[in-house]
C-alpha cells in the first residue's frame, strides 16, 4: 500500500522507566478507505527493555483515523504511548487542521505512557473526549494527575497538567457512528495484563482494530504482512511472552471474534492481517491449549503502578510457561474475591507481586496477601517480586507475612529498582524457569512413587529402541550483544549440502533458546573423543539464574563473533534460518557460514544412550 502525505521524523531522547535511549522515531499516513487513514509510528530500533522486545526488530504502534463528516466528529482509534508523541502530534495535526473540533479518541490499554500521549492530546485539542471501558476509566482518573516521585529530599518544578477531558464508559458492546455511513462497534476486552482492553470493528470494511491482540514486535512501513509466514516467529514471540499466562481470557476473547465478518486486522504493533487473518485466530487457539491442558499451574498475582512489576511478572511467566506449565495471571486490583480465592485453593504455587508505592504495597496486593494467608497451602511453594523506586517496603511486607506464616519459598525475594535491563529480564525468565522445573520435579517424584518406582516411559520398547538413535557430543555457544549461553547439545545433523547447514534440537525451557531465534548466530563446538569430560562437566552443571557459563573458561572468537572453545575437535559457525516446533522441542535449522578443524587426528565423541527417554 502506498504512503500518503509527509512523514515526521526526528532524534528524540525519550526518558523511559528509567532509562534513557535515542531512537529515529517517525510517524507515516497509510490510507486505508476513503476517509479512513492509517497512522504508524515506526521504531526501527528496540527501544524498551520488556522480554516482549527481545528479538531486537524494531516495533510500530499503529493507531487509526476517521475523518469526521456526514455530523459524525474525528475519531482516533488506539493512539500510541508518549515514546512516539514527537513523530505523532505533526502528522496528527496535518491530518486534523482543526484543534477546536470535536474529536473522539478509543483508548485501547491504559498504562502510564498511554497516559502521558493523552495528556498532549488534551493541551493540542479542546473538543477531546476519551472512549474507554469501565476498568480504563478507573485507571485514567488514577492516573492522570500521577507524576513519578522525586527522590528523597529533592523537588522538582513541572508544568501544570491540563485538566481531564470527559470520558465515555464503554461498558458493554456498543456502537459508535461514523461519517461515510459506517459504524464503529466497540467492544471490551478485560485481561489481566490490560484490564482497560477495548477493541474497535468497524464494519463496513470489516476492520478489527485489535489493539495488543495478534500484534508483533517488528518494524515495517507495509500495510500488511505479505503472508502468514512473513511475521508467524514475531507473533508467536508476542503471543508467548504476554498473552499465554492469561490464555483462558484470550481464548474466550478469540471465540467471541470468530463471530464478527472480518476481513483484516489491524494490531496495534506490527502489520496488519488480510488474506490469513482466520490461520491466525487458530494459531491462537492451538498455542494456548498448552496452557489448557497443564497439569500444573502457578497463580501469578500482581499489581503495578508504572509497569515495572508487570515486566518482572512477564518474565518469570515466560519462564515458567516455557516448561509447560500453566500460569494462572490475575491482575489484584481488578479480580473479584471469589477468583482469587478458587485460583489460589487450585493452584500448584503461588507468585506474588507489587510495587511500593509511598512505603507501602497498594491496598489490592494486601488484600491478595490476606488471601493467601488464609487460603493457601503451606505444602505449596511460593515467591515475591516487586519493584521500587526508593525504598522497597512491599516486597519486605510479602517476605515477612508469609515466612512467618509458614509458607516455603522457591527462590529468595525478588527486588528491582525501576526497571530491569535486558540482563536482568534474562535472570528473571531462567529464575521462573528453575522455579518451574522443581514443580515437575516434584511431581515425577509423586508419580515415581505411586508407581512403585516404576517408569513407564522407560520400560516402552519404542522408547528403548529410540535411545539407539545416538548422536556427537557438541557444546552450542552463542553471544548476542550483552547477552551468552551454551548448553551441551547431541542431538545434532547435518542438514543440507546446498547450503551447507545444520539442525539442533532445543528444549523449549533451554535458557539459550530465548537467543536461538531466526537471524541470530551460534557456534557449535564438536568435542573430541577423550577430551569431551572437563567440558561436559562445565556445561552439565545447574546454573544460577543469570549466571555466565563461560566463567573461568579461555575462549577464542569465530569471525561472526560467537565464542569458541580451544579445546574442541572442530567448529561451525552458523545463522539461524528456520525454527521448527517439535513438542517439547524447538528444531534449529541454521545454515553454516565459517568452520574449522581443530584436531585432525582426532576423533568425534558419541554419547551412547539405552532409552530414548532422556538425552
């Protein structure tokens, strides 16, 4: 689709939960239908810290207009946080000459940033009026008039804010009218991790503005995705980084869509879906029945202020889902009594989160506290989080009420002042990770014993004959920017001739699969027989959440910059060109760009194995 107008583009410095970062935002019209126009923020660099960036592809956030006419005023749908307010208000304008008119703005997700673009709205626009949910509403009024505290003993001088400009509460489905005789049906959608959700259809052209629903981290000036594949690795990231620890809300969500004649949808990140729109909505389905069928799940209950927590939340779930456990993710401030009461009596542990905000936690998190002391079973595990800005008051008030109330903790108190780096969000996932594997564990130690120590997977003859299937020992390394991994790895074939390439099975809760995705690089070390034991055991040993592998380790360097170790037999150094899921396993497809031998009398070691039951 071709770009309409002029696009505004300039090097802002934008202050961001605590760090700052320069990016080239701009903002381009995308014309759509006759009065109807497309308004995407480009970022062509990763510009937050949240584990649903971490492919590093850059993001958009997409907001629509309707022209007014017909009596009908100006209607925005889904405009983006105050990151791109710089690149947005020009092209804005340029689109609205009018700053007296009427204009009418659908608030998708409320959070801080959301917030503080509205607030530049209100000052550029009399006639403004917000369209929000019930929740969102709620969430507005607090937020609107919130500044981020000082540190102690300093004041800082800051403008007036503007007032707050009329809300219109969204509290079931409804529809709003157009210019150019079209509707625009309005419709909330309540989760956890957006408990403002509201979606807009605009029926006439069949338009699901879905806000963070079926959206993707990647910068793109198209319209649309030239096909499913195109932007399948980045929506399944989305998907599994935000939307699988609340899958039961969004299923029920995608059920109720299936219902509306659609024909494209526009997320509010990435591009939008045209001919594959109903492969999607399926893929939804099939990515959270995982979490459906879990036998384990773990209540992840949170608030948070400034989305600090949240990211903290979403880290240890994406670590805990990667193992196939279910995660129950109830947002406190929003979740009846009763809801919080049955997901924490049927759940298999217990994550608790808040912010501190003025020395103490905000009153929904200790009423879920409350909750838990008088619901929870002590033979269950449990952790706290929280972040903080100057003092760390909530996270103490979590640790103390429930070590003295008898409860066993499954990692030591988590405490992150502002937000965490990509370092830090590493640490998090691999800690929910850990977390998560000493539940199965557990319960294999409990089927074990049911069983009369016997295991059934490992007297099966398939099985059995399947641990004939042997392989070379190898160690995969990999550095991305500030980030490593390895893991010892032997489940490994050349793949292709033409390029040359090969393939590598991954665990899904592999902590360097997170670094394996599509463009990024690796090296795979070939140990050499009757040198591979100093090496195994190094790579073979439980690591602390976050901790390097190669600690105390000489390494030298591939030409694409991957660590390589001296000590083995031979070395490839590849790319990753595709991903396959393979049940519990991700298949690496990578093709080879360098290689080395670096013994030649030397020979390949081989683990041999007697059940295909375990590596």
């Amino acid at each position: 689709m071709q770009q309409k107008g002029s696009w505004a583009g300039q090097k802002d410095i934008h202050y961001d939960e605590g760090t700052s970062t320069a990016t080239t935002r701009r903002t381009i019209q995308l014309p759509i239908d006759d009065g109807v126009v497309g308004l995407r923020g480009l970022s062509p660099q990763r510009h937050r810290f949240e584990l649903e960036y971490a492919l590093e592809r850059g993001s958009t956030a997409n907001s629509v207009l309707f022209e007014a006419g017909d009596g009908a005023p100006a209607v925005l749908v889904h405009p983006p946080g105050v990151a791109y307010s710089a690149a947005f208000l020009p092209v804005l304008a340029e689109a609205l000459p009018s700053s007296d008119a009427p204009l009418l703005v659908v608030v998708g997700h409320v959070n801080p940033n959301r917030v503080a673009l509205l607030r530049d709205l209100a000052e550029a626009y009399a006639g403004l009026e917000l369209i929000v949910s019930n929740p969102g509403a709620k969430l507005i009024e607090e937020l609107w008039s919130q500044r981020k505290p000082a540190p102690p003993g300093e004041t800082s001088e800051q403008p007036p804010l503007p007032d707050l400009p009329p809300l219109r509460v969204i509290r079931q489905e409804q529809t709003l009218p157009l210019s150019h005789q079209r509707s625009l049906m309005l419709l909330p959608a309540p989760t956890p991790r957006w408990p403002g959700g509201l979606l807009a259809f605009e029926e006439s052209l069949g338009l699901l503005m879905s806000d963070k629903f079926f959206s993707a981290h990647l910068c793109t000036d198209s319209w649309a995705e030239s096909n499913r594949s195109s932007t399948e690795e980045e929506r399944r990231h989305f998907y599994d980084c935000l939307m699988a620890p609340m899958a039961r809300q969004v299923d029920a969500l995608v059920e109720r869509l299936e219902e509306l004649d659609i024909r494209t949808i526009a997320p509010g990140h990435g591009p939008a879906i045209e001919a594959s729109w109903r492969s999607l909505l399926n893929d939804y389905r099939r990515w959270g029945e995982g979490q459906q069928n879990a036998s384990l799940t773990v209540a992840l209950l949170f608030a948070s202020a400034y989305g600090n927590t949240a990211a903290i939340a979403d880290a240890l779930a994406r670590g805990v889902s990667r193992t196939g456990i279910r995660v129950n993710s109830l947002n406190c401030e929003f979740t009846p009594a009763d809801e919080l009461v049955s997901t924490i009596q049927q759940a298999d542990a217990v994550l608790i989160g808040s912010p501190t905000l003025g020395g103490h936690a905000p009153t929904p998190i200790v009423s879920a506290l409350g909750t838990l002391l008088a619901e929870g079973d002590r033979s269950k595990p449990v952790g706290v989080f929280g972040s903080f800005g100057w003092s760390g008051e909530a996270v103490d008030l979590l640790e103390t009420k429930l070590r003295d109330g008898g409860f066993s903790f499954g990692f030591e108190p988590i405490r992150v002042k502002f937000s965490p780096d990509a370092a830090r969000v590493k640490e998090l996932e691999e800690t929910g990770t850990r977390f998560a594997r000493q539940l199965l564990q557990s319960q294999k130690r409990a089927q074990r014993r049911s069983a009369g120590g016997l295991s059934e997977s490992r007297s099966d003859p398939a099985v059995l004959a399947l641990g004939r299937v042997i392989g070379s020992l190898c160690v995969l390394t990999t550095r991305k920017a500030d980030l490593s991994g390895a893991m010892v790895a032997s489940w490994v074939s050349q793949a292709s001739f033409n390029p040359p390439g090969i393939t590598v099975a991954v665990a899904k809760d592999r902590a360097v699969e997170a670094l394996l995705h599509k463009g990024d690089r690796f090296a795979l070390n070939v140990l050499a027989e009757g040198r591979e034991t100093a090496l195994m055991k190094q790579f073979l040993q439980p690591f602390e959440p976050g901790a390097d592998r190669f600690a105390g380790l000489e390494l030298d360097t591939s030409p694409a910059e991957q660590p390589l170790l001296p000590d083995a037999l031979a070395w490839l150094d590849g790319k990753v060109s595709q991903r396959m899921e393979c049940g519990d396993h991700w298949l690496i497809y990578a093709e080879v760009d360098h290689g080395g031998v670096l013994d030649a009398e030397g020979s390949t070691a081989v683990h041999q194995r007697r059940s295909g039951a375990n590596y």
